[in-house]
C-alpha cells in the first residue's frame, strides 16, 4: 500500500525505511529537505491515490495540531490520518472530531520502539473505529515486530495514546528503580563490581528486562557513569499518566515518586539520574547533559 509520512527525525526516518522493507510505498515529508521525498504537504497529498493514508510523526501540541489542521484542507473524504506522536489523549477527540466534519478518518497510535524500531519492531497501540484501523492495518503489520504480540487495537479514538501514556508511567517506575538500586550499589565499599552484579541479573532473575541490558549497556560504556550530569529531562507522559490518576482516583505512588524524581534532578546533581539519563539514551536515542 502507499503511505504519507510526515516527521522524518529519529523515529519518523527509520519507520518509513522499516515499512518499505516490507514492500509499502511511503512518501515522506519533512522540513529539513535534505530528509524528504517531497518539499510540501500538499505535494505529498498529491502524492498519493485514494483512499489516502498519511502518518503524522511530528511532536506533541502545536506542531500536530497545525499538521492535522493543514491536512484537513488537502486530504478528501474515506482518507485517513494516523496521529503516531506523543500526543496526548485528550487532543485525539478534538482531532476526530476536526477531520469527520470533512469526512476524513483519524486514528491514534502510541508507538514505542525508540532507536531500536527498525531491526527490532516497533510496539503499537491504536485506538479509532474498526473501519478506519483496517485502513491502516497493513501498515501497522509492517511496523510490528514479528510474532503474535507487539500491537493491539487498544479501544476508540483516543485509546492508543492513553495506553501510551500509561507505558510510559511504568517505564519511569522501573527506571527509577533501576536507578536506586544501582545508587545503593555503588555506595557501599563491599560491592566492588557493580556493572557485573547488573549483568549477572540478565539471566535467571525476576527483574531481568531489556531496561536492564541498555543498562548494563550504559556501564559497559562509562562503568560509573562518570560523564554524565544526573539530569533527566521528561517528555510530559509522566506527568499526563499522573493528572490521570488524580483524575480517576486511582493511586500510582511509584510513577508519582518516579516523576518527582526526576524533577529533583533539576536542582542537583542526582546519581540516580545519570542511570535515568543513561537509560533514556540507550533506548531513545535521547540527548544527555555531560559534566563541563
């Protein structure tokens, strides 16, 4: 099938190669034009033939809503939009809502996969009507990593960023964790090995995980961390899981703790946080802070 794909950085570049690996046409647009297939929207619009599908990979807020608005001007009715980024939930129905008025289908899609997407799959939850999800399935198929799991039609519009979000909470619980317990690691003067205290808990342990390898990773490259600023950025999916929890009454004390966390890292320099930091970039490709 054809596929528009608008937002070619870290993510949005290896996605459009995974897909045409699997046999797809995708046409990309970026600003920087050194990365895209074609220099506007509405060339890539034009691009494409009916029913349209076009992916939008761009951030969160003001850059997905002027994307979607523009879209709604140059798409034509039974096309669809994916909205792939960080969005959250509660813009989905707005968006929905913007493009049915013109007759345009929308979907969500929380997409995890980070750097790694390209060789490994990428992790997808969707969320929109069956009718226009079947639009974009073989897309999605193709982004999946291979095997039974790996992608679910998580509900209605909204439903995949959500799911997002609340991936996301837990992903900063068990990095704060990791985080903890490596802290505790270094500071006492029996353990005299503590990247390979780390290894050894790869196989054969409860707590054995991909978070734990990119780890041991971190260690492998920097064995204590020493480059770095324990500083860690948040991307607000935190933050959004938590206003959730108050929202609905539902208690997250260890998401709550890991948020906080990293907002102490911001007033000093937190050990923990360059594990946090560390961690962040292994799996994402996210920028670190190095001491000056």
């Amino acid at each position: 099938m054809e596929l528009g794909l608008v937002g070619l950085g870290k993510m949005g570049g290896n996605m459009r190669e995974r897909i045409r690996r699997a046999g797809h046409t995708v046409i990309g647009f970026d600003r920087n034009p050194d990365l895209a297939d074609v220099h506007s929207l509405k060339e890539l619009v034009d691009s494409l033939q009916g029913p349209r599908v076009v992916w939008v990979m761009v951030p969160a807020g003001a850059a997905t809503q002027s994307t979607i608005d523009e879209l709604a001007e140059l798409l034509s009715p039974g096309d669809v939009v994916v909205d792939g980024g960080n969005s959250r939930w509660t813009d989905d129905e707005k968006h929905a809502e913007e493009l049915a008025a013109k007759g345009i289908g929308f979907v969500d899609c929380g997409v995890s996969g980070g750097v790694w997407g390209l060789e490994n799959g990428y992790a997808l939850m969707y969320g929109g009507s069956a009718e226009n999800v079947a639009k974009v399935q073989p897309i999605f198929d193709a982004l999946k990593p291979e095997g039974d799991f790996g992608s679910v039609h998580a509900g209605k519009v909204g439903a995949g960023h959500f799911a997002k979000m609340v991936h996301n909470g837990i992903e900063y619980a068990m990095m704060q964790a990791y985080a903890e317990g490596w802290e505790l690691l270094e500071k006492v003067d029996s353990v005299t090995d503590v990247r390979e205290v780390f290894r050894s808990w790869q196989e054969g342990t409860v707590i054995r995980s991909w978070l734990l390898d990119l780890a041991v990773n971190a260690l492998d490259q920097d064995e204590h961390l020493e480059a770095l600023r324990g500083y860690a950025a948040d991307s607000g999916e935190g933050r959004w899981t938590v206003e959730a929890a108050i929202d609905n009454a539902v208690p997250l004390p260890a998401i709550t703790a890991s948020l906080f966390a990293r907002f102490a890292s911001r007033q000093e320099d937190s050990p923990q946080m360059k594990m946090i930091a560390a961690l962040r970039n292994q799996f994402g490709g996210h920028a670190v802070e190095t001491k000056k």
